[in-house]
C-alpha cells in the first residue's frame, strides 16, 4: 500500500509540472553566476549546463552566456536577447562578485538577491578583490577548462575544515549577517593565479574579505582568518607553526570546543573568549625530544601563546578598521536590547575588556623508534 502511494505521488507530480524534457532542454540552466559593474552598468556571466551530449569531443570550452543592464534585473533579461534559452537559477550553486562590483558597494546586488526567488538560497558566495567575475568564469584561455564549480564548492568546504583560511558563507547567510543588528559580513575571496608571465596560472580561494553593509574594508590576514574560524569552531584540523628554541615546529589544532560570552554591567562591556582546543606534534627535527615533558609542556604554552596573538590579530583589526567581525554589537542587541543605541555607534573592541581564556591539550607525542603515546603527559 505504502509502495503504490508513492508511485501515485511521482506520477502527479509529474502531471501538474507538465514539464517534458523537450522543455528541459529550453532551460539555460546555470550553475554559476559572476556579477561585475563598470561604466555605470551590471555584467551578469552565467555558466550554463549542457543538457545534450555533445557530438565532439572536444568539449573544454564553457558555454557562457552574459547580459548588460543599469539593474541586475535588466542584465539578466536582457540575456534572453542574445540566447534562445531561459536563464534559470534554481539550480545556481556558485555567485561571485567582481573587483568592480565591490567598489562600487554590493548592496544593489543583495537587494536583488533578496527579492529573487529564481535562485537557490544555499548558493555559495565569493567575491573577487583583484579579478572581474567574468575573468573568474572565463577567463578565455586557451588552456583554460571548463570553470570547475564542483570542485570549488568542494574546496571550499574543505579548506574551511583544514586550512582555517576561508568561510563557507551562502548567499541567505549573507543576507541574514546583511540584515542583522551589529554584525560586519565576511566572505571568502577568489582569484586568477598568474605566472612570472603575468599568464593565467590556476584559479584559487585566497582570503576572508570584511564589508561593513555592503561597503568592502579589508582582507583579515592568515593569523585573523585562523582565530576567527577557531573561535566560531568551524574547523577540524588545522597545522599552524611555532618556534622552539630557534627551531620550527608544526602543531595541528584540532575539534576546537571554543565559545564567547560577553556581559555588560553599568554600561562596562566584558568579553570572554573562551578557547579549548587539542593539540599535536606535527613535525620537528630531534625525535628524542616528544618524550621530554618539560618539552611538552613547553610546547602547549608555547602554542597558547601563538593562539592568543592571533586573537589579538582579530581584536585589532576590528579596532583599526571600525568593524565587528565577531559580531558582538549584535550579542548586546540580542541579550541587552535597551542598551543597544548606546554601543551602536561605538567601536565595541576599543571600549570593551576582552579576555582571551585559552586551553591547549597536547593529546599525541612520542615518536615509532621509542613510544607513542596519547593523552595527557601530566
């Protein structure tokens, strides 16, 4: 009985779409999406999926369509000026925005976005400092393959988990950090690697980038991409270096289980930023010395000291560039309403006591010619 329902409900699915695959196949279907602005107008370029099977084999080049408009809305009808296909979006997984939209502030390009309902509400945003969008897409190389979405959005992920370097942001997260209270949005930034040559190299994630409604700032550095991303637990395991005794070791941090509080008492604003994190012994030159307590208690201090100056990194950055990355204007809003108006215009970092409380665990050492060893050397 169960079986025959469920045939009962794909089959008048299918009936009240009324969608054959004769109409399937007049969709451009994009998967990506660039938004560029210069000379007073938008370039929208779309990379569309093929749905029928190319007779040649050779099929490296991308199918790129593009429309100009003065709104984002008139650029993409006026695809279907040059194209015989509509432009559909809900299957959208990549929008990048480029270095001219940027300038130019993107709020024209999240008002759109949060109007539309033709895109998906889970496509990944990027955005482009240094490049158009259009040259991220297609760069019009002859050695150029089709732009890899799927393996971006795959390394996107995986970056942010390993690397600590970047977000994985989409565009109705953006929109919510976008329509919040006190919160600057951050994205990862994209670019075209070049050679001594100045020719095209690789496309590669690069950075997080900060804007302040809409408005680009800056770029954080490694040190404050690392401790925004540890802080906000969005890894699993990330390598940074360190120095012992004038050597360089490399540590990973791993499973961070870090949290932030803040509380406000006669208008005095107290953060805490609370950091629990696992630690192990990557790569040193003495072997001999992973049995050394002292060295392992070394190690973990020494780590420490390196999470906490990242942090500061991050701290500081908010204080020179008036942001608030950490979004802690935001936690007042929530948890203090009535105090808000107070602190909205302020520079929480500058004002407000931070302390930055953190645990490092060095939960593997020893090494194969002696022992090996986990948990704690205590």
């Amino acid at each position: 009985m169960k079986k025959i329902k469920i045939i009962l409900i794909l089959v008048l699915t299918i009936l009240i779409s009324g969608c054959s695959y004769k109409e399937l196949n007049d969709l451009a279907i994009a998967s990506a999406l660039g938004i560029d602005y210069e000379n007073n107008e938008y370039i929208i370029s779309a990379q569309i999926m093929e749905l029928k099977k190319q007779e040649k084999e050779d099929t490296s080049s991308a199918l790129i369509y593009l429309g100009k408009g003065k709104t984002i809305s008139e650029a993409l009808r006026n695809i279907s000026l040059k194209y015989p296909n509509y432009l559909y979006l809900g299957h959208l997984e990549l929008i990048i925005i480029g270095k001219g939209e940027i300038n130019h502030g993107i709020n024209n390009s999240l008002d759109y976005f949060i109007r539309t309902s033709d895109a998906r509400n889970d496509a990944l945003i990027l955005v482009s400092t240094k490049n158009k969008a259009y040259e991220i897409i297609n760069p019009n190389e002859e050695t150029k393959e089709e732009f890899p979405v799927k393996d971006i959005v795959t390394t996107i992920k995986n970056s942010k988990e390993r690397n600590g370097l970047v977000i994985e942001k989409n565009y109705e997260e953006l929109i919510n950090d976008y329509l919040e209270k006190g919160i600057s949005q951050i994205l990862t930034t994209i670019e075209n690697e070049k050679d001594e040559n100045d020719n095209y190299k690789d496309t590669i994630l690069s950075n997080i980038a900060v804007f302040e409604k809409g408005k680009y700032v800056k770029d954080l550095n490694k040190e404050s991409a690392i401790s925004y991303n540890l802080i906000n637990n969005n890894f699993d395991n990330v390598s940074i270096d360190i120095i012992y005794n004038n050597k360089d070791v490399s540590v990973s941090l791993i499973k961070p289980k870090c949290s932030l509080d803040l509380k406000l008492d006669n208008n005095k604003v107290t953060v805490n930023i609370n950091i629990n994190v696992e630690e192990g012994i990557l790569n040193i030159n003495d072997k001999n010395i992973l049995l050394d307590k002292n060295f392992l208690k070394d190690i973990e201090n020494i780590t420490k000291k390196k999470i906490n100056s990242y942090i500061n990194d991050l701290i500081n950055f908010n204080i020179e560039n008036n942001t608030d990355v950490l979004g802690l204007k935001n936690i007042i809003y929530k948890k203090y309403h009535k105090s808000y108006k107070k602190f909205k215009d302020k520079n929480i970092y500058e004002i407000a006591k931070i302390n930055i409380n953190t645990n490092v665990y060095l939960y593997k050492y020893g090494n194969i010619y002696k022992s090996f060893s986990g948990g704690s050397h205590e």
